[in-house]
C-alpha cells in the first residue's frame, strides 16, 4: 500500500531537472495533445514492436559505420554510399534501421509455418529474425564477385514445381547462380542455397554466415565445424550443412575482422576449433575449389524443425496447391505471374494463423487477417480461410472484444464480417462455437459506443483509438464504424440462420444506430472545411487519413456505386495525396501504398471509371518486384520498400482481388462480369477468364472466347440457391444481361 503513495512524478521531474533533461512526463502530456482523448494512448504490441526495431537500429549503428570495409547486405551498401539515391544521412539519426530498400521474398512450402527469405541480392536468413547466408565468388585474378555490390543482377522467382527465388550474377569470364528454396527430407522440412559458380580453376566458391539480416545485426556468438567437417555449428544450436564437403572452414571475431579480409589472405588454411566472440559479431565461411574446367557447385542446408512438419491437412506440394484454385487467363504476362505470386503469398502465409509478412510482420492481426481470409475464399483456398476463423475466438476476451492490438476498434466489425463472407461464399451454416463469438462481439460493439449526449459530430460513434495505425494519431476514425456496421450487418443475417432470434434483433438495431450516427456526424462536418468529402475522423481537416475512410465503399459496399460523398473523397486523394500514380500515404508510412492505392482502383471500377482504375492497377503493377512482391510501401525514388515488411501480404490479398474484380464482381444482388476487362485484350484472340472464384451466390469461372464473329461471354456457377443476375458490361462492348446459364452469349461493340 505504501509504494501507491510514493510521489513518483516529483521524483521523476526532479531527477529529469537534475540531469538537465526534459521531464518526460511533460512530454508525454504534450504530445497527448496532438490527439484524441482515449483510453489507450498506443497498442503495447507496437510499442514493444517499435522498441525491438530500434534497440536494433541502435546496434546497426554501433557495428556498421565504423566498419564500412566488412561485406554487409544491400540494403546497406545502397543506403550508406553517399553517390546512391538511397543515401541517408546519419548524423541525427537515433537508430539505423533500413528505410530505403525493405524487400524480400519468402520460401516455403504449403504446409510448413517457417518462411525463410531471401534479399534482392540472394542474402538468404534461413530462420525466423535470424543470421543469414551470404555466397560470393573470389576471383584468384581479379574482384571478387560480392553480390550486394554488384550493380547488374537478374532476380525472379520460380513458381513451379516449388517456389523458389533464384538469383543470377553473369560477367562472361564469371558468375553466379544460386536457388533458394525449402525442400522436405526424410519429414524434415529444410532450408537450401544452392550455388553454381563459373570463373577461372582455382577460384573460390564460398557460403559465409553473417551476423546480420535485411533489417541489421543479429548476434553470433559462437561458430564452429560440425563433427563431420561438412559444415558450421552456429550458437552452439543450427547446423548448415553443405554438400560437397568444403576445401575448407574459416571463422573470425569481430576484433579480428570480417572473415572476407582473412580469406583473401588466405588460400587453404583450415580453421579447426572454431571461435566464441563476445561482441557477437563471429562471421564464418567455408571454401569450395572450381574444378580444372572453372565450374562449382555446391548447397547449404539449414533444418527448420527437428520433427515432420504436418500442422493442417493442406496439400504437401505446391502443385496440389494450386490445384482446383482460381486461375488467371490474360495475354498480359507480368500481370498473370504476378496474380500467381500472389496466390502462392496467400499460402505460404496462412499454415497456422495468418500473418500479413514473413518477417516484420510475422505476427497475427485481425484487420490482415481477415482480408487476406477474404482473398483466401475469393482464390478458392476455403479450408485455410476455415481454419483462420476457426482461431479467431481464442483472441476474444471475455468483454467479448477481438483483440489483437489494445485500443484498435475495427477488430469486432472486421471479425464479424469475415464470418459473414466465409459463410455467404461457402454456402454453409455458422458454427455454434462461432455464434457464440459473434453474439459476444455484438455485446462489445454495442457497450463501446458512445453515449448519445457525447457531443455532436461524435455521439454513437465509437471512441477515440487508434485505428488502422497508418490514419494518423488516436481519433473517432470512421474507418472503426464503417467496420462496425458492416460487420453487423453480417452478424444479424448469421445470427438469424443460427436460430438466435433476439440476439439478430439486437445487431440489427445497433447496426441501425450505426449508421445514423454516422450519418450525423458526416453532417456536421463543415462543408468549407471538407468541400463535400469526407474526412478521416468528424474534427479532423481533409489529410491522407481520409483513404480509411473509402472502405464504406470497398470492400463493404455500404454506399451505392459513384456515391459522390465517395467519388468526391476519392478526387482529393488523387488531386493531394498520390505520387507517381500511387496513394502516398504521407503519415507512418511515407511511401506509396500499393494496397490503399488498389483500394481506390476498386472505388473507381465501381464506379463505372475502368480506365482511372486501370491506370492505378498499371501503377501498382510497375512497384512490383521481380520476384512478384510489394513491401507495405515504395521509397518514391529508390524503389525499394521504406515501410513494413518487404512482402506484404495484404497487397498480394488485394492484387489478387483486382484482378478478379476485373472479371466478377458483386452489386445489389448481382454479379457484374467483364466490366475491368482492357480494350487491348479483346484485340487479340484470347480466351480471356478467371475463376473459379467463391461469391456470395456460389462458385463462379468467367470465360471470354473469340469466334469468327466476335466475342462470346460464358458464366459457369455452382449456385447456392437460385442464380443471380449476370450483369456484363465490358468496356466498349453493349452492355447486356446473360442469362443464368450463359453459354457462349455473344457481346457486341457499343454504338458509335
């Protein structure tokens, strides 16, 4: 009882004025200010997040300026050199975290959790935030080839027969070729580097384990030979085992140097105790001899679990994976592989829970989550996105709130309505485990609003929070209750179908009194202050915050297609926030987004505006990586990821989604086919489809085929019940109804 009645603020302030420091708590009080009065200033999960990023930013800064001449991955060879774009200035910066080149591509297979990576450069980290693999080439009459500093490098990732990202350096004389890959042996899935090499007999082939990863150092203590010699022991715990076995082992300490420099002194000396290094920055490497013809190869192999990796019956191997999903059929090649990377991202990340990145993100989020889960049923993957909902009551707390961040208010609406699409798409009825989350969650929803007399412009809305965190500082964001009604609008339907009257009753009159809070609070927004759109939150000025506010229209569709609240919102970003031809989301994330950039593509293909929605989904294509990827946001000059992780699911999720929207989408009880489709494509001779895809009416392949006189369009459904109206309505063509059944329906050019 007596440590409640410590004056702890006096003592702080006093120690703070005694160091000559600011007093944090004012600080603290001062940058409260900047916004809304809430319950939870930040999520913990991010602060303690952000507290990890950078207490490893500050050890970059430590290990990487003062020793330039060590071999370090591309992201800091590029953002340290003063001639490069992606210089940065070091001088004020409290940590040295990448913010110039945040790409990578994972591997894996389609039931094993673990999601190695690989950088645009083949630096390879094998295990979860761990040390990583570098492979070079030392040339006995010349440079050696150091692929993080070569400038010409061919990079793509192989989609069959597993994945694989595959990375090549060619200079005639020389070169490199090295596959990343995870392969299953024995029930043990591991990680694998393979390498060719060609140059001169003699040269050196070599795999070193470095100290760090694409977002910096990550500590090795100790290296050592196996017991074998046919590989190194790091930490005392993984083995990387190679085949062949090396010419020989080499290992530094951090005072002694990176072991490149040893190497190139060096020729077979062997290390045979291996070294402990008590700054953690023990580097190693093993040698391999290109024969008398000038050619090597060899292959590291990492084991990601010591036991048979089986967690969900899902398919074993990618081709039955991908097998019975939905496929694109475009003459656009960029475009189909990268709808099929982004395919094979949704699987990869959806074994256990669904994770929205393989790395800085490898942890669970319901607003990732349950758009990916979307995405998942839209590609035909229904029993992972069964699983992923399956998980989603463990997360509920007893209040009924989902909660994966504190303070976040979308959680409830977005769970709510993943349950109503999952069992719209499928055609199934919810569970009872599932109804009791749901009823739960309508309790929490309508507890959490707040109370009619809390002030115009904000009664019934839900508090202050913080929201999808890259709309700005904790505010009465619209995004929460757009999310709010939607979601309980599916509730009252599943409620329903579930026998729960009363509790149906209840969502739907909270989702009512949503929506007229909603309502008045867009009305008392100053039309001088907003021209008409709608603001991020009813006290805040129009700012980039204002694209969370456009999920009113996708994906949720509570507002009619072209509504002008909507498409006047929409003009202010384009006119204010884009950069490039993308969204440039300038709060957090100062970079293009592709995913909010693809949101708005959806907004105006709604809106009947396909060739403004094209020139966004044109745009978005172009950020892509060569191996199909999108970091959650592009440096606008380098290219490279500034944000997030370096393969962001959601913007796989929602790639996938436009692509299929370009084909079949849903309205008013309708599905409108064909209305993305490009003018070009219809110039060549096809066929054109899509599918099969999950819709709310039953499984739907769209085709589009060329005959003598024209084009045909042609519908296949599985319907759950009776079919829908088929809407076709293809840029250029008569926009026409097919019928239930449509088979080979001609579509004839528009009048002139």
């Amino acid at each position: 009882m007596a440590v409640r009645w410590i004056p702890w603020r006096w003592i702080i302030r006093r120690a703070a004025r005694a160091y000559g420091v600011m007093d944090p708590l004012t600080l603290a009080a001062r940058m409260r200010r900047f916004s809304q009065p809430s319950e939870v200033a930040e999520p913990i999960e991010l602060l303690r997040a952000g507290i990890v990023f950078h207490a490893r930013g500050l050890v970059n800064t430590r290990a990487i300026q003062h020793n330039l001449d060590w071999v370090w991955p591309y992201w800091v060879v590029r953002q340290f050199d003063p001639a490069d774009l992606s210089f940065v200035p070091r001088a004020f910066s409290f940590s040295h975290v990448n913010l110039t080149h945040r790409n990578w591509t994972a591997v894996g297979l389609p039931d094993c959790s673990e999601l190695p990576i690989v950088d645009p450069r083949a630096l390879f980290t094998p295990l979860h935030d761990g040390w990583s693999i570098d492979c070079w080439l030392l040339r006995r009459g010349g440079e050696p080839l150091l692929l993080s500093r070569t400038e010409q490098v061919e990079q793509f990732l192989e989609l069959e027969p597993t994945i694989a990202v595959v990375t090549r350096a060619d200079a005639g004389d020389h070169g490199l070729s090295l596959r990343a890959e995870v392969v299953r042996e024995d029930g043990i899935a591991h990680a694998r580097l393979s390498a060719q090499a060609h140059g001169a007999p003699g040269d050196r082939l070599v795999f070193s384990i470095r100290p760090y990863n694409p977002e910096g150092i990550q500590f090795i203590d100790r290296l050592a030979p196996t017991s074998r010699r046919d590989g190194i022991l790091v930490n005392g715990r993984v083995a990387a085992c190679m085949q062949p076995t090396p010419r020989s082992l080499h290992f530094e300490t951090y005072e002694r140097g990176d072991v490149f420099h040893a190497l190139e002194e060096t020729a077979d000396a062997d290390d045979t105790e291996g070294v402990s290094c008590s700054v953690g920055m023990a580097t190693g490497a093993a040698v391999f001899v290109l024969d008398g013809e000038g050619h090597g190869e060899a292959r590291i192999d990492v084991p990601l679990e010591n036991r048979r990796e089986q967690r969900v019956s899902v398919p074993l191997d990618w081709p039955s994976a991908y097998q019975d999903a939905a496929g694109l059929e475009i003459p656009d090649d960029r475009l189909r592989f990268l709808f099929d990377a982004a395919r094979a991202s949704l699987v990869l990340h959806s074994v256990d829970e669904i994770v929205p990145g393989p790395y800085t993100y490898r942890r669970f989020w319901f607003r990732d989550a349950c758009l990916i889960a979307h995405a998942l049923l839209a590609a035909g993957y229904t029993e992972r996105a069964r699983q992923a909902l399956d998980r989603f009551p463990a997360h509920q707390k007893a209040t009924g709130y989902f909660q994966s961040q504190e303070g976040e208010w979308d959680s409830n609406g977005q769970v709510l309505w993943a349950y109503g699409r999952f069992c719209a798409i499928t055609g199934e009825a919810p569970r009872e485990e599932w109804l009791d989350a749901i009823h739960r969650a309508v309790g929490w929803l309508r507890r959490k609003r707040l109370p009619s007399d809390a002030g115009a412009g904000i009664a019934g809305l839900l508090p202050a929070g913080f929201s999808a965190e890259h709309l700005g500082p904790n505010d009465y964001y619209y995004w929460d209750d757009w999310w709010a009604i939607a979601g309980l609008e599916e509730a009252t339907r599943l409620l329903e179908a579930g026998g729960r009257p009363d509790a149906a009753e209840r969502a739907r009159t909270t989702a009512r009194d949503f929506r007229e809070a909603i309502d008045a609070s867009l009305a008392t927004v100053p039309r001088e202050r907003c021209g008409g759109a709608m603001p991020a939150a009813p006290f805040r000025r129009m700012d980039a915050g204002a694209v969370g506010t456009l999920v009113c229209d996708y994906p949720l569709r509570l507002t009619p297609a072209g509504d002008e609240a909507v498409l006047t919102t929409v003009e202010y970003l384009m006119k204010n926030t884009f950069h490039n031809g993308g969204f440039f989301q300038n709060m957090i994330h100062s970079g293009i987004n592709p995913y909010l950039t693809l949101d708005i593509a959806q907004t105006l293909l709604r809106a009947g505006q396909p060739e403004r929605a094209w020139e966004l989904t044109r745009t978005v294509a172009d950020l892509a990586t060569p191996t199909g990827q999108w970091p959650e946001a592009v440096h606008p000059h380098t290219g490279g990821g500034c944000m997030g992780d370096g393969q962001h699911v959601w913007a796989a999720a929602e790639w996938l989604m436009i692509m299929r929207a370009l084909f079949v989408r849903e309205e008013e009880g309708a599905l409108v086919i064909g209305s993305g489709l490009r003018p070009e494509w219809l110039e060549g001779d096809g066929p054109l489809s899509f599918g099969p895809t999950g819709t709310p009416f039953g499984p739907v392949t769209v085709r589009f085929e060329r005959t003598s006189d024209g084009w045909t369009a042609a519908v296949e459904g599985q319907w759950h019940d009776a079919p829908p109206r088929l809407y076709c309505a293809v840029p250029g063509r008569q926009a026409t109804e097919l019928p239930p059944d449509a088979r080979a329906v001609a579509i004839e050019p528009a009048a002139a």
